[in-house]
C-alpha cells in the first residue's frame, strides 16, 4: 500500500499525488471511490460525489482511486467490482459498499463517522 500510488482527487481541480496511505492516515474521515473508465455506473457517481463535496464541506476527504491504474492498492482492498466506496477513519475501513449510493445515503452514513 505504500509507495508510489497515485490518487485522482475529485474534491480539486488540479490533480494532487499522495500516497494512498498518506491519505487515508491523515486524521480525517476519507470517502474512496474505487472506479475505472470503462465503468458506466462509475461515471454516474461523478456528479453525486460532487454533491456530497458540497454536503460535507471539508469534514470529509473525497477521493477517486482508478482500480486500473492503481492495482496493488485495489489487491490490498480486494475490490472486485466497482464502483466500490469505503470509508477510513485514521487509516480503518469504517464502512464499504459496492453499486453506486446517492449523496444523502453517503452523507448520512459519512455523519456517523463526523460527528
């Protein structure tokens, strides 16, 4: 998990690297969003994630992690499909579903970990 894995951040416009461990220690509530391009239900959670960005302001830590790009992080994890959404709070899985979740169900399960 350590090493040079490389996270497309959604919550930016610019993209930032860090590693994945770096992130998910960092002392913040992470929401991970395991996807791939070719996925069309991985599309589809771009635009709630957003939203949910807007719902939690900076509570919450929103990534994007390409299982393509990114294999040994997703072996760690093993994620099988995608989208896979976790939540980490000081480096532990706190919560973990695969399909694509609204932004007031992520919100509300992310509120249990903030509060």
């Amino acid at each position: 998990m350590e090493g040079k894995t490389q996270v497309t951040m959604e919550t930016t416009t610019q993209e930032k690297r860090e590693t994945f461990s770096e992130i998910v220690n960092s002392g913040k509530v992470v929401l991970v969003d395991f996807s791939a391009e070719w996925c069309g239900p991985c599309q589809m959670m771009k635009p709630i994630l957003q939203e949910l960005n807007g719902m939690v302001d900076d509570r919450v830590r929103i990534i994007k992690v390409d299982v393509d790009r990114n294999p040994m992080v997703s072996n760690t994890f093993q994620i099988r499909g995608v989208p896979t959404l976790m939540i980490f709070k000081d480096g532990d899985i706190k919560w973990r579903q695969s399909g694509v979740q609204s932004a007031q169900q992520l919100k509300q399960i992310i509120d249990t970990f903030t509060t």
